[in-house]
C-alpha cells in the first residue's frame, strides 16, 4: 500500500487541480465552464485561499484535492475530491483536516459546503466527520441533459 503525502497546493498546481477535479467528481455538462486551469488558478490566488494536494508514494502521484476559501465569518469547502481507484483509504480526511486546520489558523467558527442531495456517499462521510444540515439550495447543481438540477444541501461544521 502507497503512504499518502499532503502538501499545499498553489497556483502552480492548478492545472493537476483541474485535471483530479473532472476525473474525481465527473466533467462538467455541457456548456457548462467547469474547473479549469485558469479558473483554478485564479481561485488559488485569492486572499485567504488554501487547497491541499494529496500525492501517493507509487507512480500514482497526485490523487486527491481540496480548495477552500474564507467566505465571511466562516471558511467554504469549494470541493474535495479523490480519484476513484484510491478511495476509502482515509485520503478525503487527511484533505478535510488540511482545510479545517487552514480554517481554524485563519479564525474561522465553521467551515462550511454545499453536497449534492443525492450523493449518499458524500453525505454520509460528512456526517461522519461531524458536519450537519443547515441550509438547502434549490436547484444549485445544473442539469446534466436528460436530468433534473438538484438541491443541494448546505453542511456546516463548528470548529
């Protein structure tokens, strides 16, 4: 088993963020901007900003992200994500902790995110790492063709 290294994502890594991003959490539909490198790496810029890198020692190198970024009195998880072949190897906490932790020095309450009411694995693994409902989005997540936009739910955690 590969040992998992976190280290702090910058600018110069938005591309990689980019790239873990569509395959971690699916592309964006269509018309839709998605993450791109610039918009990645404008994002990283933005006072406050932190994201996380998790980098695996096989050749698989990087694996997993995190970005958030101080949104008023509280911090916003943007996203975290892990590629799929390394999930449920503790990869999503060790990113989640670099982000409170980010929070936390920054003197930040809560850290806050919106989840996809449907997406049960999401869901339950912030439920597990002490995040509860507060709030909903009606219609936050556009429309894949064919599909519905879907609620999301809005999670806060106290730090």
């Amino acid at each position: 088993m590969s040992k998992i290294e976190v280290i702090a994502a910058e600018p110069a890594h938005a591309a990689i963020i980019a790239a873990l991003h569509a395959e971690a959490l699916g592309a964006a539909p269509e018309g839709a901007t998605g993450w791109s490198a610039d918009w990645v790496a404008r994002v990283l810029a933005m006072p406050g900003a932190a994201a996380a890198l998790a980098l695996s020692s096989d050749r698989a190198g990087p694996v997993g992200f995190a970005v958030c970024l101080p949104a008023g009195e509280a911090f916003d998880l943007l996203a975290i994500g892990v590629l799929p072949a390394h999930r449920r190897a503790g990869i999503a906490r060790k990113l989640l902790a670099r982000c409170e932790n980010s929070a936390r020095a920054a003197g930040a309450p809560r850290l806050m995110l919106e989840v996809a009411e449907d997406n049960t694995a999401a869901r339950g693994f912030y439920r597990s790492t002490g995040f509860v409902e507060t709030g909903r989005r009606r219609g936050y997540y556009r429309a894949r063709p064919g599909a519905a936009p879907r609620d999301a739910l809005v999670l806060s955690k106290v730090l």
